[in-house]
C-alpha cells in the first residue's frame, strides 16, 4: 500500500511494508509542476499493467508492483485491491501515471486536487 503526502513543494509517495522491500524502498517525489491530475479509477487498476520496465512484480489477480510500459506511456504500480486505487497523472515527470492503491482513495484525491488547481 502506498501513503501519499503533500508537502508545500511535492507530492511524495512512500510505500509500506513487504511492497517497500519489494518495489521501491525510497519514496518517489514529484513537484507539483508535474502532477497534472487525480481520480478514483478500480478499472484503471484492473487493466493490465504492461510489460516490466526496471523492477517490477506482475501477479495477475494479486498484486502489480513497480514500473511498466505500455502503449508508449510508463507509469507506476502499487495495486492490490483495485476497488482501493488512485491515479495520479504526470507530465515531464520518470512516470507518466501512478497507479496507486491507499487506505481512502477519496480522501486521498480530494487531498490533492486543491494542490493542482493551485498550480495553474
């Protein structure tokens, strides 16, 4: 599960537990210059992540862990339970989405979205 924070300058991301050891072990950051958007989306989860682009898990049914590429986009995986998933979308970022699964996926969207309308 990933926990999502906002700080003045960044959204950061840090993973917990066995998917901190497992898929990434320092947090991701992103200013908020790159995040672009966010929203509730299981589907989005539920799809296949793409072929494994550096260290990545693809457990169909399980867990999609790590980074993946498909149809020209790379985008970034912690999901379980998709019914719990966020997305958040970059640009000029090393991802261009975050597929994200966290404790309240409203919470966390309504969290962000003030930040990016901040930002324009």
């Amino acid at each position: 599960m990933a926990q999502v924070q906002s700080t003045a300058t960044h959204l950061v991301v840090t993973l917990t537990g066995a998917r901190r050891a497992f898929g990434r072990w320092r947090p991701l950051s992103f200013p908020w210059t790159q995040v672009t958007g966010v929203r509730v989306d299981p589907e989005a989860a539920r799809r296949f992540p793409g072929a494994r682009w550096g260290v990545a898990s693809n457990i169909p049914g399980v867990i999609n862990l790590g980074s993946f590429r498909r149809n020209g986009s790379r985008d970034f995986w912690d999901v379980a339970d998709p019914t719990r998933a966020v997305v958040v979308e970059l640009r000029d970022a090393k991802y261009d989405r975050l597929l994200l699964e966290v404790d309240d996926p409203q919470a966390t969207a309504a969290a962000i979205r003030p930040r990016l309308a901040r930002e324009r």
